[in-house]
C-alpha cells in the first residue's frame, strides 16, 4: 500500500530565503508526482507534475525534482515571499492501485515571514 | 472557462439528516473524483466517476455514503444519516480524461459541520 509522506509538517522562515520541503513515498512504482498548493478554505492548486521519467520540473520560482529509486521528491522554493504562505502537498497515482486514485501527504504548513 | 464548481460551500446539518455535495466538473471533462479530508488529516480518495459509471469506489464507507454523476447535472456524493465523524472537508476534482498523465482539477470543497 503506497504511503506518502511530508517533512517537515510546518516551516517557518523570514521572507527572501530559500527553501525546500520534502516529499517520500513507499513504493517507486508511480506514474507521477505532484505538487499542490492549498490556501486556507479553499481548494488545491496544481504546481508541479512531474512524469515518473523525468528528474525535474520547474515553474517559476519553484523546482520540484524526484528521484523514483529512493522514493523521494523535493519542492525548491527560491526566494520566498509572504505569498508563498500556504499548505503544500505532494501526491501520486500509483500504478498498481489505478491511475486515477491519488494518495496525498498530509502536507507541509508554510509560513513566510515579511 | 470556469473551474470545478462545488455547492454549497459551507453545510451544517444535524445528526441523522442527510448531506448532499454537489460537483460541476470543469467544460468537457467527463471524470470525477471526491476526496475527503478529515481534520488535521491529507486527502483521501473516495470515489472515481464518470458520466453514469462508478469506476472505483473503494475508498468509499460501505454505509450510508453514495455517489452519481448523471448524464445530465452536476455530480452529486450524498451521506445519509450523518454522525459527526463526518464532519470533514470533501474535494471534487475533474479531469478531460482517465490516465495517469492528467491531472485534476480541485474545486473549492464543502466544509461539512455536523452538530
């Protein structure tokens, strides 16, 4: 049964700094992974995806890269900004289990401080 | 092109009333997906749908919750009786297509609150 999961579970740092939160997973047998953001109240914005065939992905600010035989995946955010404040969550469809479920990590609680 | 719709926003019900979600997926896409997030705890998938199909349920309780995307409106995740260990955050999401390469689209979610 694949399990996801994220530390550290909060993380707090002054505005400007550079950061990476962690993602692990217990089974390498994935189609993807992905990076999702969620604000408080509201739903999940997808960020990253990145193909079990790829190492990295990046947009923006943000470069996520994953490393299947290890079963890990990190989320770089350069520079941070009081924006960036939210909750962040990495998720895979595993490939045994069916594409279309995703199991979540209970996520990563990002505070930038101005 | 509006994103996944969910209504309402906001439920309260009391004990042993019924609940009823609604999802609009996003224009064209044709499969649904719920998932529940408990307090203080990740998503967890339920229920995959498309147009008249339940694909996958299996993260679904055996009782008193159910699920349907008709051919026509929204779809539509119903408990029944609520307790109020179903107070929770519940997540439609859509996708264009099934596969691994699609990713889905979240709405908003309903905040459940039963008293």
């Amino acid at each position: 049964k694949q399990e996801v999961t994220q530390i550290p579970a909060a993380l707090s740092v002054p505005e400007g700094e550079n950061l990476v939160l962690n993602c692990s997973f217990t089974d390498s047998a994935i189609y993807n992974l992905q990076w999702f953001r969620q604000d408080p109240g509201k739903g999940l914005t997808s960020l990253l995806l990145i193909q079990s065939s790829q190492r990295e992905q990046t947009s923006g600010r943000l470069n996520a890269s994953l490393d299947k035989s290890s079963g890990r995946s990190t989320l770089y955010i350069a520079a941070s900004q009081p924006g960036d404040s939210a909750t962040y969550l990495c998720a895979v469809p595993p490939l045994i289990q069916g594409a279309q479920k995703l199991v979540f990590g209970q996520g990563t609680r990002l505070t930038i401080n101005p | 092109n509006a994103g996944v719709m969910q209504n309402p926003r906001h439920l309260v019900r009391r004990r042993g009333q019924e609940a009823r979600l609604r999802c609009s997926p996003m224009k064209g896409h044709s499969h649904v997906y719920w998932y529940r997030q408990l307090p203080e705890e990740g998503l967890k998938f339920m229920v995959y749908l498309q147009k008249e199909n339940i694909i996958d349920e299996s993260g679904m309780p055996k009782e008193r919750f159910s699920a349907e995307f008709p051919k026509e409106g929204p779809s539509i995740l119903r408990i029944q009786q609520v307790v109020r260990g179903d107070s929770a955050a519940y997540f439609c999401a859509s996708s264009p297509y099934s596969g691994w390469q699609e990713t889905q689209y979240f709405g908003p979610g309903t905040r459940l609150l039963v008293l």
